[in-house]
C-alpha cells in the first residue's frame, strides 16, 4: 500500500479531509503543499510508533524547511471562515461578550438570531428584519430542499444572492425537522428516510447529503446533521443517538467542502443526561471546527432540566469558540443561556406568538386579544424604540389582532424580534461593563414569573 494512504488512514477524519483540501487549493505552492502534509502527517498519527517511518519525516521537513524561501506570500495561516474574538466574561457567572467575523460581516455576541425557515422570516421582509438590528438570520436546509430545491439556491448565486439579504446567515441541517416527523421517518446508518410533511414523497437526507445542501445554499455558518432524540427518553435511547450524532459529525467534516467560507458547527447531544452531555462535549469539540452548539433542548422536558443541563453543559465548551444554543428564544430563556455563558441563540417564538396575537414587554407577555386593551392607547412597551411601538397603540393592535388583519403579525413581529435582540444587547453591554450580576438579578425579577 502507498506510504501516503497509510498516513491518511492513521488520521483524525477532519484532519484527512482538511489534508485533502489542502492539496486541492491552487493558491498554495507545491512545496508548501507538501510541508503542510508532512506535518499534520508527522504531529497528528494516532499510533505512528514506527521508528524508521518517524525519522523519514524529519529528514523531510529538514530538506523542506530549506526551500521555504520558493514559496510564495509564505501561505502560512489556514483560511477558516469564522474568527471569534473573546472580548468580556462575568467572573460571577461566566456570561460572555464578543464578536465573531464571517464572510458577510462581523456579529457582536450574545445574539439573537431570527429564524426565516423558508428562507424568509414569516410576515416580515428582509428590510424590515434588518430595521430590528438583526446581525445574522437562519434559514432551514430541510425546508428549501423541499422548496425550491437547494440546486436552485445555488443556480440564483446562494442564499445571499437568493434573499438580497447581505449580512451573515445560519442553516440548520434539518435534523430537528426530520426526528420530529415521528410515524413519517425511518433511520438507518447513513441517514433518515422521511415522507414530505405536504405532499408526502419519500426523501432522503443523512450527513453527506445535509452537507451537499447546506453547501448549495451557501451559508455562513452551517450545522452538523444530528440525531434529536425527543424527551422523555431513556439513557440507552440517549446513548444511541448520542453516538450517531458523532459518527454522522465525521461524515459532515470529511464531506464538508467549502471549509474556506462556511464554518462547519458540531453539535453536543446527550438528552437530560450529564454523563453523556460530557461524553459527547468530549468527542464534538475533539474536531478542530470554529463553533460548537448545544443541541436536543426545549424538546419535551421541563424547564428546571433544560436550565440544569445549559447549565451543566455550556461551561464544558472551549471558551475560544462562538458557543450556540438551539432552539430558545424566550425573555427569560435568553436571559438564562446569557448567565450561563452563551453566545448564540434562535427561536421562531418571536414571529410564531405574533400570529397569535401575543407580545413582549417590560409587563410580560401580553395577549392582544384580550378585551382589557380595548382603549389602552399606549405603545406595547414604553422603552421599545421598534417601528411599532414608535407609531401604533396597544388598543389599534388589539383591533388588528381580533379582525385576524395580517398587518397585526407583521406589527407583532417587528416588535417581538427587536425585543429579543435588545434583550441580548443590554447583556451585551452589561457584561463589558462588569455590572451583569445586577442586570440579571433585576431582568430575573421581572422575567421569572413568565417563562411559558
């Protein structure tokens, strides 16, 4: 067998497909391209204990490290999609500030992101989302390929060119999507067979299709196809799912291949178990990628084991690198993943409870519905700066709502998405200016009590 494929078995999968990739890249000089080689092959075996095969290598870089001057620009730094800048932690709870950059531009963390499923944010127009100061926005890779297909996306010049929206954007593999398609799925070893939810065709989507998908749509930070098992569910169901979440992670690394502008996030499973929240934080974050997220959250479990495991689990995270928490976005939710060190976070709660007539504010959740705001002609939230609250009242938005007008989820939406966002940008400034215990011991005040 070929020296150069027994030194490729003996590697970590990232670190075969990233050697692959880096052969592959036309800007990099030959002999840079073999240096590069020669040392991830030399520092990175996993059971190289062959005298003669180690000091092959090293009369290799010696000869190498002479011709170093031939290279070009000296190619000396691997491009990577995603630079996070740690910039402030809480010493009392760990709650951080800071600012990671993607090809489409920079975000200050923590951050809010909207959720546009179909690639768009429902009832909303992208003009509209970027006046509540979103920074990124996320769009469902099971959805669009479903509709209209990811090929399309990627023949229209990416989601970016698709949506004119220009700032950073977040795919999720759809793994949530298909695990809670319950009685209309079936998995096997390389993925999950499923029914479309609308027309009910058969698919198929497993780690290196999620990959050639999230890869057509061109997003900047793109998701691990995983394994969400639902709660509750025993240790053993956990385990299972845990692991294949791990193998299916190895699968999406050495299938991913746009390393060089998408940022490829692992994600941690485990259920409400600690143990295996650690296993798995153990084997996700071994895989050299730019973010890590927390996943298999706000799946069927109470609050106190969501908070428990956030907890658990988010301290566990390498602390240089943007940390995500999946599916939460209520006021206090995000006040809570903040305090326990989280970065990132997206919910459809925002435009979801805007369909249905309800609202943030400094009072609580208030549903618009009711008849007590008849003649409140006050804006929802006195502090809210959002086009809202800047020109509606409380009773003409009670109107909208008990007329079903779809200007009444529009009016909503704006106000409940600028309010998470503005959740998280007074954590932000908090945590830079060492007053975070106090702001979160006052927003735990008000938010506690209205955490449904």
């Amino acid at each position: 067998m070929p020296e150069e494929k027994t030194c490729s078995k003996r590697l970590h999968p990232f670190n075969r497909v990233w050697l692959a990739g880096v052969m592959q890249r036309q800007t990099f000089p030959r002999e840079f391209k073999t240096l590069i080689c020669s040392s991830i092959s030399f520092f990175l075996l996993i059971d190289a204990d062959d005298y003669v095969f180690r000091v092959r290598h090293i009369f290799a870089h010696i000869l190498l490290i002479v011709r170093l001057p031939a290279c070009y620009g000296f190619a000396m730094a691997v491009e990577t999609a995603l630079k996070f800048e740690l910039q402030a932690v809480c010493p009392w709870s760990g709650a951080r500030a800071g600012v990671f950059t993607t090809p489409h531009g920079a975000v200050e963390t923590p951050v809010f992101m909207p959720v546009g499923t179909n690639a768009t944010v429902k009832s909303l127009t992208y003009e509209q989302v970027d006046a509540t100061g979103a920074q990124i926005v996320l769009a469902n890779s099971y959805h669009l390929f479903l509709r209209p297909g990811h090929e399309l996306v990627k023949r229209a010049g990416g989601l970016h060119a698709f949506t004119a929206w220009n700032k950073p954007i977040l795919t999720d593999s759809g793994g949530f999507q298909v695990f809670s398609l319950d009685s209309f799925r079936r998995i096997v070893e390389e993925g999950v067979f499923f029914k479309d939810h609308k027309d009910g065709k058969q698919h198929f989507i497993g780690p290196e299709r999620s990959m050639e998908i999230q890869n057509a749509l061109g997003a900047d930070i793109i998701m691990a196809f995983d394994d969400c098992v639902k709660n509750p569910c025993t240790h053993e169901e956990a385990l299972a799912s845990m692991e294949r979440t791990h193998r299916w992670l190895a699968v999406c690394a050495e299938k991913h291949s746009r390393p060089h502008d998408q940022a490829l996030f692992g994600i941690v499973q485990g259920s409400m178990f600690e143990d295996l929240r650690k296993q798995s934080v153990d084997v996700v974050t071994s895989y050299p990628l730019p973010g890590f997220a927390i996943g298999g959250v706000a799946v069927g479990e109470s609050r106190d084991v969501i908070e428990r495991i956030v907890l658990f689990t988010a301290p566990l995270l390498p602390e240089g690198k943007p940390r995500y928490l999946m599916g939460i976005g209520t006021p206090w939710d995000i006040a809570y993943a903040i305090r326990c060190g989280i970065d990132m976070f997206d919910c459809v709660s925002p435009t979801r409870l805007a369909r249905h007539g309800s609202a943030f504010s400094f009072e609580g959740r208030l549903a618009l519905k009711n008849a007590r705001f008849t003649e409140e002609f006050i804006p929802l939230d006195p502090d809210c700066v959002c086009y809202t609250c800047r020109n509606y009242t409380r009773a003409y938005l009670h109107h909208l709502v008990r007329a079903n007008e779809m200007s009444g989820a529009s009016l909503l939406s704006l106000h409940n998405i600028t309010y998470l966002i503005k959740e998280a940008r007074l954590a932000r400034a908090a945590i830079l200016e060492g007053r975070f215990k106090e702001y979160f011991e006052e927003v735990e005040l008000k938010l506690r009590g209205d955490i449904s």
